[in-house]
C-alpha cells in the first residue's frame, strides 16, 4: 500500500513523466483488459451452455473456476511488478524442486503424472505455473543484459527454459512442456534475437523433424501427423474428430444454425465438445459471425497486452508482457487452427471458453501480471 | 556488472523490443487472418456440402414395414396370423468389432452356430445403411432381460419388437397356404426398382403356396419415418412418417374343418387330397401328406431341421403332392366313356364280350384286364360302358381307346383340364401329362404306336396327372360340362373377389346332355352297386364304401383307380426303413362328388384322392374321399338329405342291380 500513497502523491508529476497512458488505479486493476476477460469469460459460459446441454453443476464449476481466476487476478495484480521482478529466480528456483518433487509424489492423471495433491491445498499443477515463471526468469536474466543478447546469454537462456520443459516432458505432459517453452522463447524472440539464429534454429528444428517422426514420435503422434493431412485415411478413428468438426463448422455457415441448435454437437457427433472442440460447437450455431465476433474479444484483450508491453517502463515488464500476451495469442491460434483443421490435433483447450478450472486460473495470473505492469509506477530504483 | 549497466543502451533496446514487439503484432494479424480464410473457405465455399454432410449424419429415414395380411379360411378362421416377437438386431455401422460383440452376446444368451452363419449372411446382403439387421429371432424373456441390462457392453444391439407369420394349423396348410421366410439375394433381384423400395423394410417375402401367389395383395405398402438420430445411434427425434398401408386380408375357399377332416381321412398315409365346390371351383381341402411345420420357416429353419425335412425321401414332405403328377389310372375311365358315347363310338347297348384281355389286330402281346391278377380268373363278360365303368373294366377301354384314337381322346380330355393347369391362383401346380401324337412327336421325337393308345386308354402310360386337376375334371363332370377353374381366393379384404377372366374356357358339351347323367350314374354304382349273383356285378368301392356305411344319406359318385409305381430309385430303397413292397405297392387313387343324381340338391363337392403306395384305389382311397365327403356335406353344410326327394330314377336303378 506504500505504493499506493506513492501515485497518489505524485501522480501529475508521473503522468507526465510517462510518454504515453500507465494508467495507476488505486485498486491496479486495468479496466479496458478486465472489460475484455469479462467478455470473453461471460461468452464462454454461454457458449458452454449451449454445449453442454445446459448442464447447471459444469457450468457452476467453470463460473466459480472464473470468480477464483478473478479474485487470485486481483491478488497478482496488487504486486508491483518489481516484487516479481526480484523474486524471479526464487520462484524459478522453487518452481524445478517442485517439478521434481512431483516426479515423485505426483499424481497420475490422463496419463501425465503432472498433478501435486498436497493436503490442506487444492490439487494441482506445478507446471501450469512454470508458465509465468519461466517468461519472469528469462526475462529477468535478459533484461539486466545488453540487447539484442549475445549468444553466452542466450545459452543460459536454453537452459532456463529446457530445464523445466524436460521435466515436464517427463512428467509427460508434452503440450504443456510446449507451452513452457514457447513462453520462455517468446521473451527471447522480443528481446531482439539475431534474426540468423531464428532462422538457423527454425531450419534446424524442420530438419529434426523427420527424424523426431521416425525415432521419438509415439504412436498416437504420428497418427495426428498423418490424419492432419489426410483425416479420411481412418474416419471412424483418428480422423473422427477433425471430419465432425470440420462438418459442424462448415454446416453453421455464415449465421450460424442458432443457439441449442447445433445437431452436430447436441446429436453427440463432435467429441469433446466441452473442451477442446467447443470452437466447433460456437462455429456450428453461430456461424461464420460468431466466429469473428470471438476472434475479435481475442484481439480486443491481445491489443491490450500489446499495448501494456509497449507502454512498460523498463525492460523485465516488457519481455514479460509480452510473452504473456504472446503465449494467450498462441493458446487461442493453435486451438482454433486445430480445430478447423489448419494444424495437426493437439489437445489444447481454448481459452477462457472450453471447461477447465486449473487452466483458467493460470490464465489469470497472466491477466493479474499484465495489470500489475500497466498499474504500479516506476520503480524508484529502477 | 558496473561496465555491463554502463553499455546498455536503454532507448535503442526499447526500439528493438518495440520492432519485434510490432513484428509480433503482424504475425498475430497474419494467423488470425489465415484462420479466417480457414473458416470462410469451411463455412461459406464448403458450407453446401458440410450442411450435407450434417444433415447426412443426423437424419436417417427409415422404413416402416407395413402389417402383412392376415389369411382366413371360408369361415372366418385364421390360417395365416401376425404374432408379436423380439427380435436381437444389430446395426452394422456401430459395431466396431462385430466378433467381438458375438462373442459378448454369446455370454448372455444362447447363440447358435446356425444363428452366426445366418446373420453373417445377412450381412452380406447390401441392404440401406444403418439398417438393423436380425440376429436372433424371438427373443425369451430372461434373454431380453439380459441384453437390456448389458445394453452398454452392446453398442449397435437393439431389441425390436416385430411381427411375424404363425400358422395355427402347421403341417397342414404348409402346401396350399405355404408360408413367408427370409427374403434372398435372388429374390431381391428379381424385383424391380420401385418394389424394391416397397420391401426396404421387410424382411419376410412369401415363398410358396398362397403367400407367394398373393405376395403382392398380402404385403402392402411401406410407409417411412424420417428421425434424427444422434452418433449413438438412438432416435431422438421423428420429424416426420408416412404410414404404412397394412396388407389385404385373403379369405379363402379353404374350409379349415375340412382340411382337417382330410388330413385325418389320410390317417398315416403319405398322400392327397384335393376338395373342389363344383359351384365355383374354390378349393375347400388341399391336403399334401406329410406335410411340415411351415412355422420353422419364418424366423430361419436350423441347417438341421432342414436337411431332415430334406433327406426324408420316402416321406419327401416338401413335396407337393396335390399339385404334382402321378398316373392317373382307371380314374379317367368316366371321362373316356363320356367321350366315346360323344363322338358315338359306343351307346347304351354297345357291349363287349370280355376275355380278360385285349390284343391289337395283328399283335401277339396281349393287353391285360386287371382280373388277370386277381385270384379268380380274369373277365367280366358281356359287358357294357356302365359295367366297364363300376367294375373298370380295362379290356371295354383297351378297344374303346383303340377305336376312338390318341387325337380324339386327347381332344376330348383336354376340355376338362387335363395336360393343362385351369386354376386360376395356384400357378405352381404342374400340368402332368394329357398325351397325344403331336405331344410324342415333340416332346420325345417318336411316332405314336397303337400300343400307347391302349395304355392310354386306361390312364397309363405316357397320361400324367394331378389330384388338383383329378378334382377339377371330377367337378365339371358332376357340373354336366359346366368347366370351373379352381380358384384358392374368395374374398379380398372380405369382398367377395371375382377374377376377370380373359379367355373364359369353353363348356363342355356333348351329343346328347343324357350322358352326363349316364356317366354320373355309372359313377355312382361304383360306390353303391352291391353283391349280386351275376359274377362281378358290384361297383368297386361298394364293400369299402357302401357296405360298410348303410345309412349313407346321399349318393356318392366315384371311381377308383390305381397306378403302378414306375420305378423307385434305388437310392431310396437302399436308404429307406421301409419295406421294399411296401414301396413298390401301387398308388392307389379315388375320384368322387357328392351327392350324386339328387333331384334338389346339386353336387357340392368333387374330390381327388390319392394315396401312395396306398394298394387298391377303391378299398384304400375310396373310403377316405367318403370321409371327406361325408365330413362336408353332413358335418359342415349338414345338408338335409331328405329321403322323399330322392330321385326316383336312381332308386329304381340301385334296386335293380339289388335284384
């Protein structure tokens, strides 16, 4: 609260001081960004109902998933962004003991042993968090540095984020491993890699592949592979999904077939219409117009981000501000890519709309750093 | 660290991070556009075909079978019912691992090897898809039980309730009502495209008798229901439904009290037994014995239930034994006489001075009367038409047949249906054989020797035909030449069905009407002329009929006949636990209408009866068809014989022979 007293003193002086709107509440809330999750948060429930046959005790679940999400968003946003700052690498520190403690008193849960059951506490997973944490120490380690990185950064770096990748590949949790990773590649990528290395690692990665789908890829993996590029090789298995929901989102048309009555999701054709597939549900009733009408609350909160991560003051908020907005953009993409068929199935949900309580909440805290960027002043000591 | 602080520079860093923070922003831009491209393309270039494929997915329609039509005897009795059972079906397209399933099922109820193998072949057939198909007919109630409560192991099992053919009398009408049974792959082809359509919900189709003559009448008309089903499978919603049109229900001439009473007349006997009303020619009896239970037929006969009704040959009871020829025997003598009194070949006073045998001119070979086997010695003596006929005297028919021709007799004999199917609904009854030069020369590429005529002359030889066309020449005789065409449907949908006959076949008429009645007369002393001092003075059936029922309120007309078994394969004597002579025994054969020469009452019935192996045709098949008779006219029409209306001429006539 001392800062608090601190923007309500100087407050003149600091609005002028700042090019263009950090906007200091007394309660560090942004409320373009909240108008924005708010939306897409009230959406989704709507969605929800309408794909999950109006069941009151999930949708119960997922709005008390939001409320806590809210709450544990405000809470995250009262800390000035420089408490994270500084205590970056402990959390990072305590983030891998905990990644290791749950290789080994873990719980198993859809074949990921990624979920920690400690008493007193609600379950859940360590590695959801890593997503913050990650970002926070990359760009902690890099923002002290001089930009764009030297390569000895940049290694550190690698390892900063493999580390905990790989240990949550051997949770086996591979989506989430990726996730970490593209979090802690986000804030090297805006911290001004040499575009020869980008370009370098991406051709590399191209040519690991073939050997990543000869030797390393399992099954089911290879399966997504190939179904991606032909689903009606096994439409009764593999390319099941993708084929139902391509036909709901192709049948909604431009306006959609109305609300409750999507056949394809009511008659139980798509799977998992409740979470991965629930674009599908949202495509098939509301059309081509429903569609947009999400892709633009999507933009409306990713301008916000954007524009937080090019007002922050100092280097640690933009990277991290960044990278937050960039890694929500990402989850977004990819389940709508997935889902109309653009990219290969990965069992990602869509944010703020599909179920899912522990997956919300880590969104938040990403929404709780964003305005705790945009709403505390500038470090003294910065 | 100090050095490091001093060499950053803060505002160029802010602009890298601004570049690749606007670099990100196009990215994001970009992706969301490809996305949008993604989608237009999926929901307004594709959207026909995904609303297609949508619709594809949930709705479904689907056939509603309509109610078969029910078969009632004259009375009003149930010969062909619908019954309520449940069925196991399975939809293939929801089965992921159909032995799998088998194999689940098979824990739970019974499943025959025959059961897998019959619906595996079902399978094959290329019905509509999401079609249920049969697994296991009539399902118990502790086996419904059982499914319905492992429903969730079983995906793309269901138990439906159908209704499907019972015939209350069994074996008994299994030949002339026939029965219904899966619909085949042939059968399936042979209809055409819109009765194709009609069947798309029917399983059963009529495979022989009146089901298969009618199929069309008794199947009606499907109807459709259009559902939407959900990715399980299940109905969730009927959008909308034609109803079905029920089949029409057939009445028949069929009398079933007579059916049975024939049935019992037969007693253990293989044989038949034809009953016509002269009136109409509707088929009041069909019996074919033994018979089988048409009732296995309908849910799918067992492999083993089959090859025994299929390798009985002694008992062959899949064959029709009504519709299928035999030599006729002396059985056509009234009809051969008639002829020779029409083109006067004979007349009352013609007589013959019988020697037991007959010989061409110029031919050593002598032909036979039947009293050559008998122990007495053979011939009748003098001996006219009326004579010929009560006591069948083969030799008067040996020179009759000689003197009147093949062509003639052939021409004559045609006119009562013989080498020729009159009926008018019973399409599969064979024609026998009514032979004739012509006949020889095509069908056998031989002349036609004088010798043939003899044999003919006595309904052997090359001369073939069945009870059913016994019986209808029998009825028009007792019509005085009034031809009927046998007919099995009476009533459609209980209005009286009168079939429009194109050609209508021509009457019968001879020289003089009075030999109708003389034949009528001959016929009736074969069943009522007694013992008398003269040497076989008595009509054959007399002792088997007459005699033995004194108080016969009417006049039975008949003549017996018997046939020589050609030649028995000897296959089936080497298979069979019959004797030999049991086999080689003749068939035994009897004609007869009732009542005969009755001044008020015309013939009711005519009727055929033959019996296999049966022996002698008077003793063995003449009291069966006086049971047949006797069961209709005095049991069923319980007609009122009454003495005083007796015609006074036959009375005279039978006591004259009494004399």
């Amino acid at each position: 609260m001392i800062s608090q007293d601190f923007v309500r003193q100087s407050g003149g002086f600091q609005r002028s001081q700042n090019r263009v709107g950090n906007t200091p509440s007394p309660l560090h809330i942004d409320l373009p960004l909240l108008v924005g999750v708010l939306l897409l948060c009230g959406f989704g429930l709507f969605v929800l109902n309408s794909a999950s046959d109006g069941d009151q005790a999930l949708l119960r679940r997922q709005a008390t998933g939001m409320a806590v999400g809210l709450v544990v968003m405000f809470a995250v946003a009262q800390f000035s962004v420089h408490f994270y700052r500084s205590w970056s690498p402990t959390m990072y520190t305590g983030g891998i003991a905990i990644l290791i403690l749950v290789l080994f008193i873990g719980v198993e849960t859809n074949g990921a042993r990624s979920w920690l059951d400690l008493p007193g506490l609600p379950s859940f997973q360590p590695s959801e968090l890593m997503k913050f944490v990650v970002p926070m120490l990359v760009a902690w380690y890099l923002a002290s540095r001089p930009l764009p990185p030297r390569f000895k950064h940049l290694f550190w770096s690698a390892v900063m984020i493999l580390v905990p990748s790989g240990l949550i590949v051997v949770q086996n949790d591979t989506g989430t491993a990726i996730m970490v990773a593209m979090s802690g590649i986000f804030v090297v990528l805006l911290a001004g890699i040499r575009w020869r290395i980008v370009i370098s690692g991406f051709i590399a990665l191209l040519l690991a592949s073939p050997a990543w789908y000869i030797f390393l890829a399992q099954e089911h993996q290879k399966n997504r592979i190939l179904t991606f590029f032909d689903p009606y090789r096994d439409p009764t298995g593999a390319g099941y999904n993708i084929i139902q929901s391509q036909i709901a989102i192709g049948s909604g048309g431009v306006y959609g077939k109305g609300y409750g009555n999507g056949a394809q999701s009511h008659l139980d054709f798509i799977p998992e219409s409740n979470t991965d597939f629930i674009l599908a549900v949202l495509a098939e009733e509301f059309g081509l117009l429903g569609v947009l009408f999400l892709i633009c609350l999507y933009m409306f909160v990713l301008v916000r981000g954007f524009f937080i991560a090019w007002a922050a003051r100092d280097m640690y908020s933009r990277l991290l501000a960044g990278s937050i907005t960039l890694t929500f953009f990402f989850y977004v993409f990819v389940n709508m890519a997935m889902v109309s068929g653009l990219l290969p199935v990965i069992g990602l949900p869509l944010p703020l709309i599909s179920r899912g309580g522990t997956a919300i909440v880590t969104l938040f805290i990403g929404f709780g750093l964003l305005m705790s960027i945009h709403t505390h002043p500038r470090s003294r000591v910065a | 660290m100090g050095a490091k602080w001093q060499l950053k520079d803060h505002e160029a860093e802010r602009r890298l991070f601004v570049r690749r923070l606007m670099l990100a922003g196009i990215f994001v831009v970009l992706l969301f556009a490809a996305l949008i491209a993604k989608l237009v393309n999926l929901q307004i270039y594709q959207y026909e075909y995904f609303s297609a494929r949508s619709d594809g997915n949930r709705l479904h329609s689907q056939y509603v079978p309509p109610a078969r039509g029910l078969i009632f005897d004259s009375t009003g009795k149930l010969l062909a019912d619908n019954q309520p059972i449940f069925n196991l079906t399975v939809v293939r397209e929801q089965v992921e691992d159909m032995d799998k399933l088998l194999a689940e099922l098979d824990k739970l109820i019974r499943l025959t090897e025959d059961d897998i193998e019959q619906f595996k072949r079902r399978l094959q057939r290329n019905r509509v898809p999401f079609a249920s198909i049969p697994l296991r007919y009539v399902l118990e109630e502790d086996e419904k039980s059982k499914i319905a409560v492992n429903s969730h192991l079983l995906p793309g099992i269901a138990i439906e309730p159908q209704f499907v053919r019972q015939y209350p009398l069994e074996a008994l009408t299994a030949h002339s009502v026939g029965y219904v049974s899966e619909i085949n792959r042939d059968e399936l082809d042979r209809l055409d495209e819109l009765q194709r359509e009609n069947y798309g919900g029917t399983n059963h189709i009529g495979k022989s008798g009146i089901e298969r003559t009618y199929e069309e009448l008794l199947h009606g008309t499907v109807g459709y229901e259009l559902v939407e089903k959900n990715n399980r499978g299940q109905v969730m919603r009927r959008l909308d439904r034609t109803d079905p049109v029920a089949g029409k229900n057939l009445t028949l001439h069929m009398n079933s009290e007579l059916q049975i009473a024939a049935n019992e007349a037969l007693g253990d006997y293989r044989g038949a037994v034809v009953a016509i009303d002269p009136a109409t020619g509707g088929i009041l009896a069909m019996v074919s014995k033994p018979g089988f239970n048409p009732n296995l037929f309908v849910t799918g006969i067992s492999s083993a239930d089959y090859s025994v009704l299929v390798n009985d040959r002694v008992n062959t009871p899949l064959f029709d034994r009504t519709t299928n020829p035999y030599p006729p025997g002396s059985t056509v003598k009234p009809f051969i006489g008639l002829a020779g009194l029409h083109h006067e070949f004979v007349d009352y006073d013609f007589a013959i001075q019988d020697p037991g045998y007959f010989r061409l001119p110029g031919v050593s070979y002598r032909w036979g009367d039947w009293t050559l086997r008998t122990p007495i010695g053979g011939g009748h003596g003098h001996t006219d038409l009326q004579r010929a006929i009560f006591q069948s005297c083969d030799t008067f028919f040996y020179d009759l047949g000689v003197r009147m021709g093949i062509d003639t007799m052939h021409d004559f004999m045609a006119q009562f249906g013989f080498g020729d199917n009159f009926a008018l609904d019973i399409g599969f009854a064979r024609t026998g054989v009514l032979p004739s030069r012509e006949w020889k020369r095509t069908s056998r590429g031989e002349p036609w020797y004088p010798g043939d005529t003899v044999n003919s002359s006595i309904g052997q030889g090359y001369m073939w035909a069945t009870p059913l066309q016994l019986a209808t020449a029998t009825a028009i005789l007792a019509n005085n030449g009034e031809v009927v065409e046998p007919r099995m449907l009476k009533a459609i949908n209980g209005v009286p069905y009168e079939p429009e006959i194109v050609n209508p076949r021509p009457n019968v008429v001879v020289e003089d009407p009075d030999y109708w009645r003389y034949i009528q007369e001959s016929m009736t002393m074969v069943v009522h002329r007694p013992y008398s001092s003269t040497f076989r003075d008595n009509g054959t059936a007399y002792e088997a009929i007459a005699q033995k029922d004194r108080n016969m309120p009417y006049l039975l007309g008949g003549k017996s006949g018997s046939a020589q078994v050609v030649s028995i394969d000897q296959s089936i004597l080497s298979s069979a636990d019959i004797e030999v002579s049991e086999l080689n025994k003749d068939h035994a054969l009897f004609v007869a209408f009732a009542p005969a020469l009755h001044e008020t009452i015309p013939p009711r019935i005519a009727v055929a009866v033959f019996v296999e192996n049966g022996g002698s045709g008077g003793s063995v098949a003449g009291p069966i068809a006086k049971a047949v008779t006797d069961a209709y006219l005095l049991d069923i029409l319980k007609l009122d014989f009454d003495g005083d209306d007796e015609p006074e001429e036959s009375r005279a006539l039978l006591s004259q022979a009494n004399d």
